[in-house]
C-alpha cells in the first residue's frame, strides 16, 4: 500500500499432479507489509500455493505449474539461485522441527549457510532472532543444548526464530498452530502482531478466527479455487460476496 | 549488523563441483556391473565365435580341456556338480531357515531376537574359505566314519556345507518378510480366536510368500555362485553324481582350479571364462527375479 | 470362566510343539558356529601366540607363523576400502538424496542389487581381464584391492542408502525453508547423523574383504613370498603378496604334511578377525544409536 507495487503478484497459476487439479487460475497480490490470511477446507491448495512461492513444490514430484508468480517484481522461476528467494520468503512449515542441532546453531543455520561467518554477528542475529519469536527468555541458558529435545511449541518458536533469521521479507505460515497448544499460539500470533508493520506475512490457517483476529485481508480458497479475497471484515459480514464463503465461514462445512 | 550477502563464489563452485561428483559415482554402479559382463565376455569372446561348440558345451559331461589329442568342452557334468550340491543345500537350508526366520520373527522376546540376529550375521561372516576348511577336516573324516566310504569330499559334504553357508542369508531376508506383514492381519487373526500356529501357517506364511520366495531365490544365488567351499570340500570327479556320496566338480570350482594352470588366452583359459559368463547368466537371472518378486511384480 | 476343554488342550500342545520344533531348528544354526569356532581354537591352540603373527611361513610353510600373509591381508583390505568408501558413499547420497524415480534410478538400483549377487569367482575373473591384463597393472596387490574394491561397493551403498533413509525427511524440508542448498543440507545435517550406520557398513566389510579368497588368487595373491619381518612397509602396491584367505587354502589343499596346528591357526586368525571386526561393527551400531539426536 506504501510503496506502490505489490509484494507478490500470482496471476493465472495452476497446479496439478497429472490429471488432478490442485490450484486452478489463481490470480491475486499481496501488498508489502499487509497481512493476509488465507482460510479454506482441507485439499483447497492452500500449502501448495505457499510452496509454489518458494518453490518447494518443485521436491514434490509429479508437481506442474503453470501461470506467473512474482515476488518483489522477480518471477521466482527466473531466479537462477532459489536460496536467495527463499532467504527472502521464510516458510514455517505446520509440524514443529527442530534440527539435530544446538538452539544457537538452530538459529545460526541460515546466516551461516548465506556466509555469515563472524561470531559476534551470529550471536547478535541469534538472540535478536529468539527474542522475536518469544523464546529467548525461556532458552538464554541453554543455548548449547540440542533443538530437538524442545517441547512442540517451543520448537515452532523456533522454526519461527530460524525463519526470522536470514532477514525475509515475506513470511509464510502454513498453519503454524495445527500442533501446538493454545498458550503458544497466542503468543506467536502476538509475535506475528508486532512484525507486521515490517514484514509482508501470509497467513494459511484452518482456525478461521486466527484470520479474523490477524489478517488486513482474507482469502477463501475452495477445492482449488480462488473463491473471494476481501476486506477481512467484509468476508466475515453478513454479506460475503459467495454465498460458500459464508457457509464455510459459519461452519456450515467444514 | 551485517545485512547477508551472497556465498562466496568459490564455495559456490567447490559445491557444483561435488555435485558433480556425486552423480558420478551414482552413475559408476551400472557401469560396474556392465564392466564385469563386458571384461569376463572379451577374454572369452574369441573363442566364442571361433570354435565353440554350444550343442557340445551344454549337453556333453566330457569335460577334457587338456587333451593332448581330443579336447572337449562339455559343462554339463559340472552343471550336474553344480545343481546337485545347491538342490542338497536348499534342501536343508530351506526348511531350517525358514523356521528359524518364524522363530526369530514370532516367538522371540526382543533381547533374545537382537542376540540371534546377531549370531546369524556372525555365521554369516564366516569366510568361505574356512568352511571349505571345515568339510576338509571336520566333515570328511566324519563322513568317512558315518558311512564307511573311501573319501568324504562329495555332494553331501559340499550341501551341508553349503546349507550352513546359506541359511543366514534366509533367515534374514525370511525375518525381514515376516516383519513385513502388517499388525492388522496379525490383530485380525487373534481377534478370531487362532492359536499362534494357526497364525503362521495360515495367515503370516502365506502374507510373507513373495518375500520368503526371494529369500530362497537369494539363498539359491549364494550357492550357487560359491566357489572356494565347495572347491575344497566336493572333491574333484567331473561325472554326474549317482548318489550323494559321489565326488563332483561345480561350475565355480572349476574356474579356480584350472585358471592358474591354463596358458593365458588359450581355448582353454577363454573356455573358463564362458563359464563364468554362464554363471554370471544365472546369478543375474536368480537376483533378477527375486528382486522383481519382492517389489510385488511377478517374476517368471 | 473359560475352562480349558480337550480341544484347547490339544490347540496349545500343537503350539507347544511346533514352538519347540521351530527352537530345534535355530539352535541347529547356532550351535554349528560355536562348535566350529571352539574346535578351530582346540586344535589350532598349541600354536597361538604373538611369534605365530610376526613370524614368516618357513620351511615350504610346514613351519614358521603367517606374517606375509598377514601383512598382504592388512594392505588388501585397506586399499580396497579406502577406494570403495567413497565411491560407495557418494553413490548412496546420489541415489537417496539427488535422484528422482524415473527410469533411470530404477536401472542404477538393479545394478547395485545384481552386482551384489556377482560370484566371488566372476569377480575373479573380472579383475583379471580388467585390472591385471586391460590396465596393466599386472598380478598386484592394487589389481587385487582393485577387485576387491568393485566387490565391497554394493553392500556400502546400500547400507549407506539405509543410514541416510534413517533421518527424517522434515530436517530436510526445514533446512530447504531457509534457503540451504541441497548439498548444504546433505554435509551438515544429513551426513553427520548418518554416521553410525555408514560407519558400520564399511567396518563389515573389512571382515568380508578380508576372508574372500577367490578375487584375489588370480588377480594378485601368491603361493610363496618372502619379505621381511616385521617391517609393516615390506610390501610394494604394484608387488604381489601372499594373503591369509589364499594361505589357509594353501597349506590346506596344496601343501604336503603340513603340521595340523598351522592350517587350524591360520583358520583361527581368519575367524577371529572376522569375529572380532563384527563385533567392534555391532558395538559401534549400539553405541552411535543410543546417542542419536532425535
């Protein structure tokens, strides 16, 4: 809304595996800096869209994607490194990982993958990183231990931390609460509260009222199908403009 | 705060060039296995176009290489070597191993099961030039005892020998296909009301089929692909054996025991080296198939 | 309530039986190895001792210790491992983490399965028309180790391919998220907890590299060899050497009158290696997996 052009642009995308249709004609944008979420029944394509922005969709095999898909005005299949777009598109993926390492070298991945080999650099970006996404008080004294032996919604703190820390500008969630306790995902929805003047967030969820809560804008996806994309207030009206999109967002299916 | 900046472009080059590499060595085991087809068929490739005989290599027993005045080639004595000591070994080893496999997979606490598997890949391991050995010493003068013939190296020592040497791969492979099948047929059978007997004859024997099979198969292959055991332990007529207590040569054997004698490139050196074409045929055929078998589609 | 009537009865004793039959039959597999094992060590006993290594065969080896042999072995197996560990390594890597499933992965899976059931003998031959005579590299130990190396190479590909199937795909998916590389991921999450299970894969094959007889009687293994005592550099990569597989089928099968200590302790060396390289593999698998990090 700022700066004129959107963050991410998709027009015409499709995806199948092989004859079956998983995303048809998916057109839309997403402003920088806004939050937009993403509601819709299980099988409506909503993972695959957030793979296909960072093109993760291409480990899935038998995946074919048709259409357009810009991020920052890059059409991400043109780019000849896609670990820079995904240093730009962080993803926290639904189960809680954490990575056979230590919490500090858990955080420290990324950076030290890109090249970030200075000490102090990584201990700045690390504990930055923890703070952000609620952790660092509950792990400051034990940086050295390993990520794996974290309870599940301390790890998703974590994949939260990890995704912070090659510096994204957009941020991805693909129903980060589906596996963790009520507790933690009031406090990454805090988190997600206090990035989103810096950072553009997409926000797949199967808790419809997590869009409410968080999201400038909504979209509802169908069976694959982009259905509406709209004011969040205004698709959760009385007067949605699909019908579907107020039956599923009464419950009526699910 | 550094903002992050691209990878060095060296690494990015030392990272194609391992790339690289590692498709490489993917690639090296196909070449491999062509390599040895094509090594083991050139040195034996000129004779094979140029005076073999097919009808008199397959269907003669005369096996007389060193002829000063009538060379023949005929296999099939060691064919016949070679058959009757696997039949013998299966014939122990099948039974033995697959009921030890029903054992170790189905009556067997976990401590006890980690302990067997582990005396299994112990007699697995057991060189087959020790075995060889063990018919030499052990099972000749036994065999000599027991019944009351001249030597003891002949098909029963080579099958038991053998038996012994491939039973570990069939339990194994049998405990692996055992372990295959899912709880639920197991859960479905006690919720009948089935003694555990019952649930191995008629439910876990026959759901393991295809993987018992293989195991077999692999079991055949290890037999008979073996060389020094039998080599020692068989003794060295080359005559279709009449009954278990006749000496024979295998197929294998015969490599070894000429190879170091005949001239380099003559008929007879090529001679041994369409043998282990032949050879290598079978093995490729047998682990064709049971690999076949055991990705569930049907093998000849 | 449920009272055991005659036909119960007669179910469990049916099981009963079978139990113990299917028990006979295991126990007829165990049995074998320890009596095997316990006899070699019986009648090799008189000759065991430290002089029996370091000592020369003597005296058209009717006499003397195993040595030569010992030593051609030690230099066999090394060689031929430190070629086909990598190789194997990197193939595993290639096909469990790079390859997808077109038909082409299936063809390289069937020829690492069928090398695996090449007979030792075949393997013989192929070093000699490849090593020995093609290469010309003459009857070595490096044509041996040669031989010995295509040998070993299936078995730690797929012991390889098993260990990095152990770790689980979501480390891989997490690490992709943030933009590490395929290979990135493989050298610092992947590879490091393979470890245990790689490292036991190439410990097995030492005992088995170091028992075959066959690949290497034709490709670089010796009746007789004489070299010096003791000097652990005594061999050449390019001489031939005698080797403790192909010296147990000698001085059992090719050498008249032969003391019955010797072939029996020369056995003994052989099991006991193989045994004792077994054993530090399993200890090696136990240990690494009790320390896994998930």
């Amino acid at each position: 809304m700022v700066n004129g052009r959107p963050m991410v642009e998709i027009s015409g995308l499709g995806v199948r595996f092989g004859r079956r249709e998983v995303l048809r004609s998916i057109s839309f944008s997403v402003e920088r800096n806004e939050v937009l979420g993403i509601i819709g029944p299980a099988q409506s394509g909503k993972s695959t869209l957030l793979k296909v922005i960072n093109r993760t969709i291409e480990d899935v095999p038998g995946a074919v994607v048709t259409g357009s898909v810009k991020v920052d005005g890059e059409e991400v299949s043109d780019i000849r490194d896609v670990s820079t777009l995904r240093r730009k598109v962080g993803m926290v993926a639904p189960l809680p990982v954490g990575l056979p390492l230590s919490i500090f070298d858990n955080v420290a991945f990324a950076p030290r993958m890109a090249g970030v080999r200075d000490r102090r650099d990584l201990e700045e970006r690390v504990e930055r990183c923890l703070r952000l996404a609620a952790l660092w008080e509950e792990v400051k004294d034990r940086l050295d231990s390993l990520g794996t032996r974290l309870s599940g919604g301390q790890q998703q703190r974590l994949t939260i931390a990890r995704a912070l820390s090659h510096d994204p500008e957009v941020l991805c969630l693909d129903e980060f609460s589906i596996a963790i306790d009520p507790v933690t995902t009031m406090r990454i929805e805090d988190v997600l509260r206090e990035l989103r003047s810096t950072i553009t967030i997409i926000l797949v969820t199967n808790l419809v009222q997590q869009a409410r809560r968080l999201a400038d804008r909504t979209a509802f996806f169908f069976n694959g199908d982009l259905v509406e994309l709209d004011q969040t207030e205004a698709i959760f009206s009385e007067t949605p403009k699909d019908v579907r999109t107020l039956q599923y967002v009464r419950g009526i299916f699910g | 705060m550094t903002k992050i900046v691209k990878r060095p472009g060296w690494e990015i080059l030392a990272e194609t060039a391992v790339e690289h590499l590692i498709r490489l060595c993917g690639v090296s085991s196909i070449l491999f296995v062509f390599g040895i087809f094509f090594f083991v068929f050139r040195e034996g490739s000129h004779f094979l176009f140029h005076g073999f005989r097919p009808g008199e290599f397959f269907f003669s027993q005369e096996w007389y290489p060193t002829s000063q005045s009538h060379v023949r080639y005929g296999v099939l004595a060691l064919i016949a070597g070679t058959a009757s000591v696997t039949v013998l070994a299966m014939a122990l080893a099948v039974p033995f191993g697959i009921g030890a496999a029903v054992f170790v997979s189905e009556f067997c606490g976990t401590r006890a099961k980690e302990t067997l598997k582990v005396v299994i890949e112990l007699l697995a391991a057991i060189p087959s030039v020790v075995w060889g050995f063990i018919g030499l010493t052990v099972m000749n003068p036994l065999i000599i005892r027991w019944f009351h013939t001249p030597i003891g190296l002949n098909v029963l020592n080579g099958g038991v020998i053998l038996a012994l040497m491939s039973v570990p791969i069939i339990v194994s492979i049998g405990e692996d296909a055992l372990k295959a099948v899912p709880d639920s047929y197991r859960e479905a059978a006690i919720a009948l009301g089935v003694t555990r007997w019952q649930l191995i004859y008629r439910v876990l024997l026959p759901a393991a089929k295809n993987g018992l099979l293989a195991a077999v198969l692999l079991g055949v292959g290890r037999a008979v692909g073996e060389t020094m055991a039998v080599l020692m332990a068989t003794g060295h007529a080359v005559k279709i054996p009449t009954s278990l207590m006749d000496s024979v040569r295998t197929l294998t054997a015969t490599i070894a025991a000429e190879l170091g004698e005949a001239p380099v490139h003559s008929d007879h050196y090529q001679v041994l080296f369409i043998i282990g074409i032949l050879l290598f045929s079978i093995t490729f055929a047998v682990n064709l198939t049971a690999d076949l078998i055991v990705r569930g589609v049907r093998g000849k | 309530m449920f009272q055991a009537n005659s036909h119960t009865r007669n179910k469990q004793r049916a099981e009963q039986a079978a139990r113990a039959a299917l028990f006979l039959m295991t126990l007829l597999m165990v049995v074998p190895l320890l009596l095997i094992v316990g006899y070699l060590f019986y009648e090799a006993w008189p000759i065991l001792s430290f002089d029996f290594l370091i000592t020369n065969p003597r005296n058209g080896m009717r006499a003397g210790g195993i040595w030569a042999p010992l030593l051609g072995t030690v230099y066999m197996v090394v060689i031929s491992l430190l070629i086909a560990t990598p190789i194997g390594v990197l193939a595993a890597v290639f096909l469990n983490e790079y390859a997808r499933a077109t038909w082409f992965t299936r063809v390289i899976n069937l020829a690492v399965v069928n090398l695996a059931g090449v007979p030792s003998i075949v393997h013989a031959l192929f070093g000699l028309g490849a090593f020995v005579l093609f290469a010309h590299l003459g009857k070595s130990i490096i044509a041996a180790s040669l031989t010995l190396a295509i040998m070993t190479l299936p078995v730690i590909i797929a012991s390889t391919r098993e260990a990095l199937a152990s770790v689980p795909m979501p480390f891989r998916e997490a690490c992709w998220n943030v933009g590490a590389t395929r290979w990135q991921t493989i050298r610092h999450v992947v590879l490091p907890n393979s470890i245990s299970g790689i490292l036991t894969g190439v410990i097995l094959q030492v005992s088995r590299a170091a028992g075959e007889t066959a690949p290497i009687m034709f490709t670089g293994a010796v009746f007789f060899k004489a070299i010096r005592e003791g000097d652990i550099f005594a061999y050449h990569p390019f001489d031939q050497a005698m080797a403790l597989s192909m010296h147990l089928f000698t001085i059992s099968t090719q050498v008249p009158d032969v003391p019955k200590a010797l072939p029996y302790g020369t056995a003994v060396v052989l099991v006991g290696t193989v045994l004792a390289v077994n054993a530090i593999a399993i200890a090696v698998r136990v240990r690494l997996r009790s320390r896994r990090k998930w």
